[in-house]
C-alpha cells in the first residue's frame, strides 16, 4: 500500500473522528437544553471551538478540497496548451 493512500485514510479518520466529537458536543447542548453543556467547564467550549473545528476545518479542506483544486488546475492547463 503506497503512502498517499495511507494519507487519505489517516486524513478522513481523523476528520470524522473530530466531527464526531463536534456531534457530540451540540447534542449534548441540544438534547440537556443547556449551553452550559459540561456545568460551568469553559474549557471544553474553548477546545471544541478553537482545537476541534480547526481540525475539522483543515483536514476537511486538504481531504477534499486540495485534490479538487489541483484536477481543476490540471485540466484547465491540458486545455489551454490544446488550445494553443
């Protein structure tokens, strides 16, 4: 198995993995009707949303986005260079 494949399983593990932790955290707020879902602990609302969503984030855009962009990119040039 080459590495880019082992890339591409770590990156959409991980970024379940904290979108899960996202999924757990609002239904807690929504199912205890409380926003103070984890009594008063302010660190867990300042890691969900600066650790957690940022990881979310990144691992999301380089999983997906990243090699949209680079096809885009290589298709775009191929017709250019046709076209010329």
């Amino acid at each position: 198995m080459n590495l880019a494949r082992n890339w591409n399983t770590i990156l959409r593990w991980v970024h379940l993995t904290f979108g899960m932790m996202i999924s757990v955290y609002f239904a807690r707020i929504t199912f205890t009707g409380n926003t103070d879902a984890w009594d008063n602990d302010p660190w867990v609302t300042m890691f969900v949303g600066q650790a957690v969503v940022a990881i979310v984030f990144w691992t999301g855009i380089i999983k997906w986005q990243l090699p949209r962009i680079k096809k885009w990119n290589r298709n775009r040039k191929k017709s250019k260079a046709a076209t010329n």
